[in-house]
C-alpha cells in the first residue's frame, strides 16, 4: 500500500474525512499550495505527537482523514513527504531513529493529540475549580436552563465569533456538575425524567445507554458512547434541519451553523454546541474520537455527560417549537446494505481466531500501547455480538495505526497494496458500503448493523496485525486458522473501484445478449406471413463489417478464442470476455484521464444493456400479440422489421462489449497520448457512446425505429473501423 507523501499531519490541524453525503465531517478546502503549519493555540486541532516527520498538507484536497474518500478518488497525489530531525510537537525522535524515517515504538507513545489539542481536551476545562450548583442549569422539572447554559459560552470583542478557549474554560465547572448529577441518578430516575425528550433522535436506546456507560469507570465504553451519541446526535439535527431547509448542509461545521437550526433552537444554543462538536476550533470531540487522535483515558466523562445533558434539553426546545409550529419531525430512512455476498472477503471468523487476535493486538507493533483498550474492547464487542460497536471502534484504529506507519517512515510496502484495495472498497468508493461514512453520520440502525460486514472489518484488522508483527509471533502468524486469512488478504482485488464495476457491467450485459436466441420467435412456416421479413441484405452487410473489425482486433485478444471460419460466434463469447474481465488492472492512484475513460466506458456498456433489455421486452410483448392476432397492419410490419434488426444488433452490441474491454485492460495506456491525442481519442468514445444513447431511443417501446437503428449502426461500425484501421485505440498503444 504506497501511501508515499499521501499522509500530511499537521500540527493544530485535524485529519477531516470527505464523504459524499457531508463532503467532510469539518474543516476548509485545501490549500493550493503544500505548506507547513505553524501551531496555533486558538486552534486546537489534531496534530501527530506520535509521529517524528511532519508532513506538508495535501494541497489538492479538502483535509480529511485517512480512510476518508478523497476529492479526486485514486489520483496520485503530488505531494512530498518533508522530514524533521524533530517531531510534531518539536521535541526530537526516539533513539535509534534516524531522521525520523523509521516507525516509531508504540511504548513510547504518550499521546496522539498536538499540544494544543491536548490542553484544550485534557487541561482547559479543568482549570477553573469552582463548584457548580446543578440547580443554576436544571429546573424544578427536570427542564434545562438554557440562558443558565449559554451565558458560559464567551465571545471575541474583535468580530463577537466565539471564543472557545474561554468558551470551554467557563464550561468546565458546568460538565463537571451535570456528570456528577448523572451519577447521583438510578437508571429509572433517568428514563422517567428524560428518556422522552431523546425521542425526537430517534435512538432513544442510545442515549440510555450512554447514560449506563457514565456510571461505569471503564473510559473505553465512554469513548464509545461518545461516538455513537455524536453520530446520532448529527443525523438528528440533519432531521431537524429538514423541517425548514430542503438539502442538509454537507458539513457539520455548517449544519451547526445553520440559520435553519438557529430558528430551532437559537443561535446561543447552537453556540453551545460547536464548543463541543463541530468546529475545528473548540473541542471537537467527535472528529478526534472517530479518526483514532484520542486514547480512551483522554476523553473525560463529563464532556460526554454533558452533550448527553444537551440532547435532552434540545428535545425540550424542539418540543416547544413543533407545538407552536404544529410541525411534525420526519425521520430519514436508515441506509440497508444489500448484496452483502459482494463484500465476502474473508472467512467467518470463530472464537478460536478471535482467540488468537487478541494475542496478536498485545505483541503487534501495528497497535499503539495507548490504543491497546480499543482493540481489546472491538474483538469483545464481535463475541458479544456487538457487531456496529466492534467497527466503530476498530475504524478509527485501523486508521491511528496506518497514519502512525507511515507518517515515520517514507518507505513504501507494496505488501500492503491489497489493504488499501480493501479499505478504499469497503469505506470510499461511491458504490461501495462507505461503512464510515454511514456510521459516523448516524445512517445506519445500530442494532441491526450486519455480521457480515462486521467479519471483514475483524478479519482485515487480524491480517494488519500480523503484518506488522515481528518473527518471534513466527507462530501465531501461521497459525493454520490464520494463513487463510492472509492469503485471502494477499489475492484481494478491488471489487468496488470504477475499473471493477466496468467488468462487473460488461460480463452482465453479455449474459443478457445471450438471451436473444431464446427469444420467442416466428415459426419458420409462418414467416411469409409477415411481409417483407425476407429481406435480410443490409443485416448481412452489417455482420460482414463487424467480422472484418473483429479480423483487425486478433492481434490485441487470447490466440486460442479465434476462428477463421466464424469469427463472429468464435470470438464474441461471453468466455473471452470473462477471460479479459480476470486480467489484474491496476486501480489505486489512477491517474485522472484514466478515471475519465473508465466513466465513458461505464455509459457505454450501461447503454447497451438497456438496449438489450428493450429488445428483449419488445420482442417478447411484440411475439404475443402476433400470437393472439391483435398487431395491425403497421405494428406486423414493424415487428419484422424488428426480428429483422436482431441479426445485426446482436453481433454489434458484443462488438462493442468486446471493445470496452480491450481498451480496458489498456486503460493505463491512456497516459501515452499527448493532448491532442487525448482529446480525439475522447471524441470517439463519445461517438460511441453517443450511438449507444440513440439506438436506446430507438428500440424503446414508444419509438421502434428499426431503420434508423440500422442506419445509425452502419456508420457507427464505419467509424470504429476507421479508427481501428489508424490505430488510435488504447489496445494499440499498450502493444
């Protein structure tokens, strides 16, 4: 996995993820040019203490976090990795490592977060010692005080923006008082006064259970709780939202910012709130937990009470205002993963497996010490049943121990190119399950979230764990329950990439053209019927020009799937195309003209399999109403014609087929062309495309232009000739 210069870390920064639904959780677009920032303590993001390189940001990006999806998915990015004798936080590297290129030693690690992040979580609140009376923020009912709450919230004099260092130091006391609050109540206490005013998230469980989790000293199940309550807590005000905008803001930061919720709730309110959440400049507990910045004993109690402590009086408010608007809060469907078959990567995992994992987390050096409680707490969570608690912790994890690895060092394994397949199947590619996406945006019904995916998730963190473990785990790492899964780890191809989704389109739009022949058809005895079905000349002549295109195109497919005699049956079979589909294509860091082919491709192949789709219907819908003698004059006559254009259509829509997949296999050539080349070359395949796009309007039920259809395939398959004749296409350069 070559993640050389993809991993910037910046001192008072955070790793933001970009997702298609929030276009990332916080943070600006990136800068257009790499630079090294300087620590800001008005701006406590994430930094990378663990880390002795400190690495320039991604200037073609949105900042994000590593598993997060990229702007430009699969372009190679650009920047260079600039080492530092010093680390992060600008003290120097542990001993023995040279210019801070090697990985550093997990036990030597103390913190992940930059020092301004780490005083902001860890100190700030703090420091003001005075004891709060929970009766000044809770009234007699049981009701939040709000004025009580926001007054706390302090503000620049300069732009009146707030002021979160002052913000979090004045709140401090307030955390402090609604935690212990929460501890003095029995758990019917707490679902009698407040469990229905965690209605309106729609995951009134959750909140309960967090309510569980304060009373418990375990800071791992309150890192947890956090990030559960977090997600839950945004897709709720993305709900409430809703109620008076049409499309939720893509990021957080804005979503809280929003005139929408300040109308809801107000804007103090709403303030309160980014203190905690939301903004790279306050607390931003739920960015630094779900990108693995914070180890458990960082996160205190009382900021996971307290935001618990708001919900509740967010649901008082919201209360409030749907009785006086009369609204009513819809919630949005929770997303349902299908065809789980296609994410079956790796084996079911058994107890035995586990068993070994956990060995495994102790000794790897892939697992920070600091992090240890995590995994530990992920693999009891999948034994457990536990499936969506197991992946949210494991998650962040995974990507605290890749951005350890290679922030500290700029060598390259390709050992692991598989891994980041995995990782860009499973959390970025658009067509993919987006698993972080989802659950760290409070899409998924936790309670039902699936074993299957939660097995692949396990199973890929067990095959890291060995990877990164020395020679004397020599005996865990071949373990016979463990070397299937890394074998199904080292043969791992992207199943989600565009490239992949193209063969996946081509193989099923040929099985679809194999059904023509099942067709119900016009018994031979009665064709005469059907006037004019005897006139067959131009089909010919156009299965004669696709043989010769396919007579130029040998010297580019498998020797052994050519015949001279029938090139046509011989060669448009869906076993070459099966055969070209298995060649291993490169899918990370595809260069941008390479994703712009692959994308015309797709329409193309996704075009003729409507067409054939069509063909299908209509001839089967046109066959029955010959049979029952209720097609007049004008539709007996388009139905020949009808039959008549099946000839030809069938040869020339696996033609087509068969190119996408020869310019498949040589997409990378792509890069060869100059610009001029370039752009010819992207011509033609909108040609295609464009003929595609039209023979799919003309073989639509309304318009059976069967004609048109022929005349339009005529110069199409000219042009293709023309341009296999100067060979222009990508499977000449690739030779």
């Amino acid at each position: 996995m070559c993640f050389k210069g993809r991993l910037p870390i910046r001192a008072g920064s955070l790793w933001r993820h970009k997702c298609p639904r929030c276009r990332g959780c916080a943070g600006a677009a990136g800068r257009a040019k790499a630079e090294l920032p300087r620590p800001d303590p008005n701006f406590p993001g994430c930094g990378a203490a663990a880390a002795s390189t400190q690495l320039p940001r991604r200037p073609w990006q949105h900042a994000e976090g590593l598993l997060g999806r990229r702007t430009a998915p699969g372009t190679r990015p650009q920047t260079r990795v600039q080492s530092s004798a010093r680390g992060a936080e600008g003290r120097p590297p542990p001993p023995g490592t040279p210019n801070g290129r090697e990985m550093a030693l997990p036990d030597s690690v103390t913190t992940c977060l930059s020092q301004p992040v780490h005083y902001a979580i860890c100190k700030l609140g703090f420091e003001k010692k005075d004891t709060y009376d929970i009766d000044n923020i809770l009234s007699g009912s049981g009701e939040v005080c709000w004025p009580a709450v926001t007054e706390h919230v302090c503000y620049l004099e300069s732009d009146q923006s707030v002021d979160y260092i002052k913000s979090i130091r004045s709140l401090g006391p307030v955390c402090e008082s609604v935690n212990s609050y929460f501890k003095s109540l029995t758990k019917k206490q707490f679902v009698i006064q407040y469990a229905s005013w965690f209605h309106w998230t729609n995951c009134t469980e959750v909140f309960l259970e967090v309510f569980d989790v304060l009373q418990s000293t375990q800071a791992t199940e309150v890192a947890l709780g956090l990030m559960k309550l977090t997600s839950c807590l945004e897709r709720a005000l993305g709900d409430v939202y809703l109620l008076k905008g049409n499309d939720c803001p893509f990021l957080l930061r804005d979503l809280l910012a929003s005139e929408q919720l300040a109308d809801v709730f107000g804007q103090a309110v709403m303030n309160v709130l980014r203190v905690f959440i939301g903004s790279p400049h306050g607390l931003n507990l739920r960015n630094v937990l779900w990108h693995g910045f914070a180890s458990p004993q960082e996160i205190p109690a009382k900021y996971c009470a307290m935001l618990l402590f708001l919900t509740a009086g967010l649901g008082q408010l919201l209360e409030t205002y749907l009785l006086q608007t009369k609204g009513v809060l819809e919630h949005r469907p929770y997303v349902i993963f299908m065809s789980l078959e296609e994410l079956d990567a790796f084996p079911d995992l058994n107890s035995e497996i586990l068993s070994i994992a956990e060995e495994l987390v102790k000794l790897s050096g892939f697992v920070l010490k600091i992090m240890l409680p995590f995994w530990i707490a992920a693999l009891t969570a999948f034994k457990q049943s536990r499936y969506a608690d197991s992946v949210i912790l494991l998650l962040p994890q995974l990507e605290a121990g890749l951005r350890l690895l290679f922030t500290t060092t700029n060598k390259c394994p390709n050992r692991l190119l598989t891994a980041e397949d995995f990782l860009w199947d499973f959390l970025n590619h658009q067509e993919g399950p987006r698993i972080r996406d989802h659950l760290s945006h409070g899409e998924i019904n936790l309670e039902t979230f699936p074993r299957e995916i939660a097995n692949q998730i396990v199973g890929f963190a067990i095959t890291i764990l060995c990877r990164f473990s020395d020679e004397a785990m020599y005996s865990l790492k071949e373990h016979m329950l463990i070397k299937p899964l890394m074998n199904c780890a080292s043969c791992y191809q992207s199943r989600f990439h565009p490239i992949s989704r193209l063969k996946k389109q081509v193989l099923e739009c040929m099985k679809s053209i194999h059904l023509w022949p099942e067709l119900a058809t016009v018994p031979e005895e009665q064709e005469q019927r059907i006037k004019g079905l005897e006139g067959n000349a131009e089909a010919n002549t156009l299965v004669l020009m696709v043989s010769e295109i396919i007579s130029q195109l040998q010297h580019y497919m498998p020797q052994n799937c050519c015949s001279s005699d029938d090139p046509i049956n011989s060669v448009l079979t869906e076993r070459l195309l099966v055969e070209l589909c298995d060649t291993r294509i490169c899918t990370l860091y595809s260069p941008r003209p390479v994703l712009e082919v692959v994308v015309i491709l797709r329409k193309i192949s996704a075009q003729c399999h409507q067409a054939s789709h069509q063909v299908i219907a209509g001839a089967a819908l046109r066959h029955m109403q010959w049979l029952n003698k209720t097609l007049r004059s004008r539709q007996r006559h388009n139905y020949r014609r009808m039959l008549n254009s099946i000839k030809f259509l069938s040869p020339v829509l696996r033609l087509v087929l068969l190119l996408i997949t020869l310019e498949l296999v040589s997409v990378h050539s792509v890069c060869k062309k100059n610009p001029f080349d370039y752009q010819q070359y992207l011509k033609f395949l909108k040609s295609v495309l464009q003929y595609t796009e039209n023979l799919v309007t003309y073989t639509s039920p309304d318009k059976n232009k069967w004609d048109e259809t022929m005349e339009l395939t005529k110069k199409t398959l000219i042009k293709i000739q023309k341009i296999s004749d100067r060979k222009l296409m990508l499977m000449h350069l690739a030779t």
